[in-house]
C-alpha cells in the first residue's frame, strides 16, 4: 500500500490565508503598540507639566515628574503592556 502523503498537507491557498493572517496580526499588535508608546508619552508630558502643587496633591515630587517624562519613547512601565 503506497501512501499519500499530499492528502495531509495543507493545500497552498489555505497555506497562504495562514501567512497572510500572521502577517496581519503582526501589524495589529505592532499599531497596538504604538498606540500604547503614543499615549504614555502624552500621559507623562501632561504630568511634567503640572503645577507643583497638583503633583504634591498626588505625592509626586518635580524631580520625578520630569524623569518620568524623560523616559524613553520604547520604555513601557510593567503592567501597561497586554501585549506580550
């Protein structure tokens, strides 16, 4: 009895709906991403540009307001990220 393998393997245009969905997903999670970037750094230019008073108001001192909004662009905090 000879055996068929090609009955097995995934015929080529279900192959290429494959790649074309990873290919898909793998821009979605990146646009995500790069939402995420775009509204942290909002987020930490709005708190660099309290007043002193607001940021005592919420226990954050001048210093580290304006080394949170110096972080890098690609620094992410932990727990921000669902995208991992």
């Amino acid at each position: 009895m000879i055996l068929n393998i090609a009955r097995f393997l995934p015929r080529a245009e279900h192959r290429e709906s494959v790649v074309a969905r990873s290919l898909r997903q793998s821009v979605l999670h990146w646009l995500e991403l790069q939402q995420l970037r775009h509204k942290i750094r909002k987020e930490r230019e709005q708190l660099a540009a309290l007043p002193d008073h607001l940021l005592r108001d919420i226990g954050v001192s001048r210093a580290d307001a304006e080394a949170e909004s110096r972080r890098s662009f690609e620094d992410i905090p932990a727990g921000r990220s669902n995208c991992w």
